[in-house]
C-alpha cells in the first residue's frame, strides 16, 4: 500500500476531535490523534460521508477551480447529469450548458452523452458471455474502491467499462482536437462533480493510465456563478449545445443507469450502507438471479453528492420534470465502431484491508490477543479513545497503532491510586437509593 | 492454536437470522482463510441458522476454526426431523406459507448445505432436536 491519493482531506484548524466522523466512516478508515480526525490512507474510499455528517466543516474535498483554465488554450466543461437538478424553473438543459459555457469555456459536452453510450455497451455486454451474474457497475468510484479494500472476491462481477465521465473526457478531447487542431495538453476538461470520489478517480484512476479529465470543479463551486448566467439568460435563446436525451440524464439518480439496460432483472441500491449489504448479499450467493446491480455510494444517486448544491430530492424531482418531452437517447454508439477505448486499460486490483495478518496462525493468535483486550475495554463504544469502537480499539492495540491506556477506563484501571478506581463515569454508576 | 466462536440464535425475530453466519464471515476474513472457503462457510451456515429459526425456534451455533479445518456445530431443541433422507432432497419442504411469503421454503436449505460443506452429519431425535455438525477444509 504506497502512496494513495485523496481527496478527501482534513481540516486540522476546524476540527475539534469530536468523533462523530469516525463513527459514520463505512470502512472505518478515521481515528483521532492528538485531538484531530486523520484518515487511514489504504481504507479511505473518499465516498465523502464524513464530509457530509462532520458538523465543524473539518472534512473536506480537494478541488480546482475556475482559474485552472488558464494553464490550457482551450477549454471544455463536461457537466455531470446531477448539474441539471439544482436549479429551479429550467424547461431546458441548454440554458444550463450555456451558462456553463459562458463561466470561461470554449465548449461543453455532456457526461449524459457519454452515459447513454455506456448504457448502449453495457447492454451489449450483459448479452455476451464476459458477463459474470449479477454484473455489477463500475459507474461510482466510491463504489469500486470499496469494493476493491472490502470485496475484492467480487472483482470479476464488475463491468470493465470507463466511466461516463472518462468516456465523455475522451470524446470531448477528440471533439476539441478536431475543432482547433491543438495538441492534447493544451485542451483542458473540466468535469463539473458532484463528488470528491469522482475527483479522486481523476488523480489516481485505477483502471485506466491517465484520465481524460484535467480537472474538477465541484457543483456548488460554480452554483452562484451559473445561476447569474443563467438569469442573464432570461431574454435570450440558449446556444444549442445538447445532445443528450432521458437516459443520460436519468444516471444522475438511483436506478437510472439500471433502467437504461431495459432487462427486468435489476437491483439499483445507494447509500453506503445499502450498497454494503448488497455486497455482502451477492458474495453470499442471495443475488445469482439478478442481472445487473447498479450501486451508488450516495442517498439517491449521484444527486445525493457531498459536493452537490440542492437538497438530493428536490434535484430528482425537477430531473423528472425536465426529462419531459426529451428524445430517449441522443447519443449512440456508430454502426462498426471500435468500442476499445471503452473497456478499462487495467483490471481493477483488490488488496484487502479486513485481514489482520498475511499468515492465517498469526491472524489467530492476533483474534485471540484482541478478543482478551476487548474484554477489558468497557464496551462503551465511547470514541474517547480515538477509535471507532472498542472492539476497533482492541483491533488498533494488535496491529501496534494503539495502546491498551488510550481508553479512559484502563488508563484509570492503571493507575495505582483507590481513590480512582471508586469514581464511576455516568454510565457505570449505579442507580442511587 | 484455533479460535472458537458461540451464538444464541434467537427463534422468534427474522429480521436477525443471518447474524451469526454473518459474524462468522467477517471473522473469517479477518483471519485471512481463502475467500472461497469464507463463502461456502457463508453460505452453509447461513442456510443452518435459517432452519433453526423457521423450523426449530431458534439454538446454538459454534464454531471451531484453525489453519486445517473449520468445524460448525449447529444445535436446537426443536421439533426434530422424522425423514432425514426426505429433508436432504432438493425440493422437499415442510415451510409453512407465511415462511414461504418470505421467500424461503424452497427445500433447497439442506441441500446446499452439503453442496458447500466438506463433510456434514445430522443427528435428529423427533421431540429433542436437530444437531448438524459441519466440516469445511480451506482450499486455496
Ligand atoms: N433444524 C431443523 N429442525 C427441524 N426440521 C428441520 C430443520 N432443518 C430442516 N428441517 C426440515 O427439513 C426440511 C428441508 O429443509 P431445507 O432447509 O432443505 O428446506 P426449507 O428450509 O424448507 O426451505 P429453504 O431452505 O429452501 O428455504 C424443512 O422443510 C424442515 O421440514
Ligand atoms: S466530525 Fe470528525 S472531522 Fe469533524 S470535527 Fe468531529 S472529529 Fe473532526
Ligand atoms: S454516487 Fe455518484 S456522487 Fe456519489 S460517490 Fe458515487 S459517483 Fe460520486
Ligand atoms: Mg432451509
């Protein structure tokens, strides 16, 4: 486990050590140390929970902004589907591309374009005889980075295509390069996110070399300067920039990605903590009749994204609305097409954070030593001690990252003072007469 | 040097069947066995703890693990079963409807048990009850 980039970062000024986070992180990478809230680097999965339920702001995700445009000649926007659901009162997606646009870009193309080509290939794919039931979508990072710490026994269910974000980078730098002739690192692609995952998966991709995208702006970044773009735009017709059509812009919510596949046999969950039983479900073999599971790491969908402007529901219902009266699909894939630049350059690696040693005997002595120390702890699950509970504590202290004094109770235990050992924290004392 | 586990399975809530297989897996993994040994334990007792709480109102599971084998004891007092030929069958269930409603009963439990065991043994006494021992070895 070298070096992990992520996006996901600490606030160490904000943070006061509270501990709520480290509670809600589903692989349980957080601990506090000295007071402040550190990420495990191999366990993070920068699915951005602890960003969302951290209360003091500590949490949060490193980004570009606008000024990046600067290092390129020539600059194109790809959206994310979600952008469509944070304003209010929009008949059309064109007046939000061209708001966008006119925030400093020389063209924008859909990611909902790209989506609606996954979901022609992902059909293709579910009809061949690669596909390992129940297939599962590579679609959020989140997702396949837990996967891959947590699951990697289900690795092979999981579809080897590019993202609809690298497959729109890629045919927007195609597009750009036609357009102005300029070489590859003088185009910048700016995907406009919803998610600190999906920044993440732009700096270190698992699956491909080198992303198409050069950066991300996350949605609420540039939300007060579209939305005075948008305005603008009150007494004027919108460029027509669109190209997509329901199916891409339905990737941007739960079940969306999986409705597009038009097979019955699907399962569409999200949240994090779904998205884990679910795997666990299909690595028990509970799920070998379903096709296809489509997971997102977030409540509803991509809408749901820590990086996201409007309330996860608000943005879904007006996504519904604007899907009125649009074609089903805009993008296709070509008659004859080579479809290779699609599949994933390198397989999706596991390396697995559960297991405590790479030697089943040691592994056993280290359970045994951990289920002693547990014993001793008192079960509070209090967080004091920086961990998460503490059975993790126990877990910590065996791995040689924690000791046994670092909980409250046991460093009272050790002191050699009576008069200690008869004061009783709120929760131990008895009841009084 | 080995590690063993012990489980109360609560006869009269569903919605807790599958927690003592669960934390089997997860100690499992833990412990670094072959994934493919961890799902076929998974699975194997998992369908065990189901029929002891549709069909024997709950028991006791334990779990004996070391490097050469896995070994699950699965122990209830509950009705027993009088044809343990006829509950080995694929397809033969005494479930009743409201279980069904629920998605078991499909008499494939037993079944599977053996398909992802190395070795099973039932012992069954009409009106004492039903102790299925299994053996898993780790395959790599
Ligand atoms: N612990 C048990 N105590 C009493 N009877 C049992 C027990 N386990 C199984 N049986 C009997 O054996 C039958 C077959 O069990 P099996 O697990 O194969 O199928 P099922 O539980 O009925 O359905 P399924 O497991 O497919 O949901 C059961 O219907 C029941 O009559
Ligand atoms: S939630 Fe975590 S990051 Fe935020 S203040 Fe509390 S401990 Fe620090
Ligand atoms: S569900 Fe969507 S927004 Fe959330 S982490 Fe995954 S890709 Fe990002
Ligand atoms: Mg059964």
């Amino acid at each position: 486990m070298s070096s992990f980039f992520h996006s996901v970062r600490l606030d160490e000024e904000k943070c006061t050590g509270c501990t709520t986070c480290i509670k809600r992180c589903p692989t349980g990478a957080i601990r506090v140390r000295n007071g402040k809230a550190h990420i495990l680097s191999g366990r993070c999965t920068d699915c951005g929970e602890c960003i969302r339920v951290c209360q003091h702001h500590a949490k949060y995700s490193e980004r570009d902004d606008l000024s990046r445009l600067s290092e390129f000649k020539y600059n194109v926007a790809v959206p994310a589907p979600t952008l469509y659901g944070q304003f209010s009162n929009i008949e059309d997606t064109d007046y939000i591309l061209t708001a966008l646009k006119r925030c400093g870009f020389d063209d924008v193309f859909e990611v909902a374009g790209g989506a609606e080509r996954v979901s022609e290939l992902t059909r293709e794919f579910m009809a061949s005889d690669k596909a390992v039931r129940p297939v599962i979508s590579s679609a959020c990072p989140a997702v396949c980075r837990l996967i891959r710490v947590a699951f990697p026994q289900l690795i092979p269910h999981v579809i080897p295509l590019n993202s609809p974000m690298e497959e729109t980078g890629r045919l927007a730098r195609e597009r750009a390069r036609k357009v102005t002739g300029l070489a590859d690192e003088d185009i910048g692609v700016f995907f406009i996110t919803p998610c600190p995952a999906k920044i993440t998966a732009i700096k270190q991709p698992i699956c491909l070399e080198k992303s198409y995208i050069s950066g991300a702006i996350a949605i609420k970044d540039i939300y007060p300067a579209l939305l005075k773009n948008i305005k603008a735009l009150k007494n004027e017709s919108p460029e027509s920039l669109k190209s997509a059509g329901l199916i891409g812009i339905s990737w941007a919510t739960s079940g969306g990605e999986s409705a597009a596949l038009l097979r019955d046999s699907y399962l569409a969950a999200d949240g994090i903590e779904n998205v884990i039983k679910v795997l666990e479900e299909i690595d028990n073999e509970k799920l070998n009749n379903i096709d296809f599971v489509e997971l997102n790491a977030c409540t509803g969908g991509c809408v749901g994204g820590s990086l996201t402007a409007e309330n996860p529901f608000v943005a879904k219902a007006r996504l519904q609305q604007l899907r009125r009266g649009m074609p089903v699909s805009g993008s296709h894939i070509g008659e004859g097409e080579n479809v290779d630049d699609m599949y994933w350059q390198r397989p999706l690696t596991g390396y697995d954070i559960m297991r405590l040693s790479d030697d089943i005997s040691e592994a056993m002595s280290m359970m045994n030593r951990m289920e002693e120390i547990r014993a001793k702890l008192p079960g509070l699950d209090c967080g004091t001690c920086g961990a998460p509970s503490c059975a993790a504590l126990a877990e910590d202290i065996v791995r040689g990252f924690a000791k046994e004094t670092d909980c409250i109770f046991r460093l009272r235990d050790q002191l050699d003072a009576p008069l200690f050992k008869d004061i009783f924290p709120a929760p131990f004392r008895k009841p009084e007469k | 040097m080995g590690i063993k586990l012990k489980y109360e399975v609560d006869g009269e809530d569903f919605t807790r069947a599958g927690e003592a297989s669960g934390d089997i897996k997860k100690t499992l993994k833990k412990l670094g066995f072959p994934p493919e040994t961890v799902r076929n334990v998974a699975i194997a007792v998992y369908e065990g703890e189901i029929n002891m709480v549709i069909h024997a109102n709950g028991g006791e599971i334990t779990a004996d693990l070391s490097e050469d084998g896995i070994t699950v004891v699965l122990a209830d007092k509950g009705p027993g079963i009088p044809d343990i030929g006829m509950a080995m069958k694929e397809g033969y269930s005494t479930a009743p409807d409201n279980v069904r409603a629920l998605g078991f009963g499909a008499g494939m439990g037993l079944p599977n048990i053996k398909k992802y065991s190395d070795g099973m043994e039932i012992d069954s006494v009409v009106g004492e009850g039903t102790t299925i021992k299994l053996k898993f070895l780790p395959k790599q």
